[in-house]
C-alpha cells in the first residue's frame, strides 16, 4: 500500500470505499496473474469473466495467463502491434478513446 497511496490519493480515491489490490498482496507480479485473481476473488467474481485494461505487454500478458479478456491503452508506451501480440483483445489510444468504445468489449446478456 505504499507505494500505491501515492497514486490513491492523486486520483481522490477513498481506500475505504474501493475495493484495492496492492503487490504487497500477492506472491508474484505482472506477467504472473496474481493480482488480477486476489482482485477477482475480493471483488466475489470470476477472473475468466472479467475485463482486464493495461498499458503494458505486462498487464495483457497477466490478463490472458488467468483467462481475462485484455484491453490495451497506448497510453504506457507500447505500440498496438506489441499490446495485440501479448493477446490484446482490442487497444485503444487512451482511457478516453476505451470509453467511446465500451460496446466493443462488452459482452451482452
């Protein structure tokens, strides 16, 4: 949680009202999935159900390694085709452009 208070606070999050998952958590890092499942398991779902966004080869490469459809940004300076490779679903410019296309990577009822 140290290293991710930083962060918390720039972003006006309170950690009593979000559901959070920090390295100091799991065994393994990215590419290892661990910190998706541990967010799966808090958040009381399914990993293999969830929509997982990153901006590293990293994130989709964790995503993919526990069965999560991964969703590139552009924003953390890996190119489309890099992110794609790493089983990217789709990839986006940026959290913005991600939004403007959520029915893209949504699944329906």
């Amino acid at each position: 949680m140290e290293t991710a208070e930083l962060n918390i606070r720039a972003l006006g999050i309170d950690p009593q009202d979000a559901t959070i998952v920090t390295r100091d958590e799991v065994t393994y890092a990215k590419p290892d999935p661990d910190l998706f499942i541990a967010a799966a398991e808090k958040l009381g779902t399914p990993v293999e159900t969830s929509l997982i966004v990153g901006d590293s080869v990293w994130d989709v490469l964790a995503a993919t390694r526990c069965r999560a459809l991964g969703v590139g940004l552009l924003s953390g300076g890996y190119g489309g085709d890099e992110l794609r490779q790493a089983g990217a679903i789709r990839v986006y410019d940026d959290p913005a452009d991600l939004l403007q296309h959520i029915d893209e990577v949504g699944g329906r009822r």
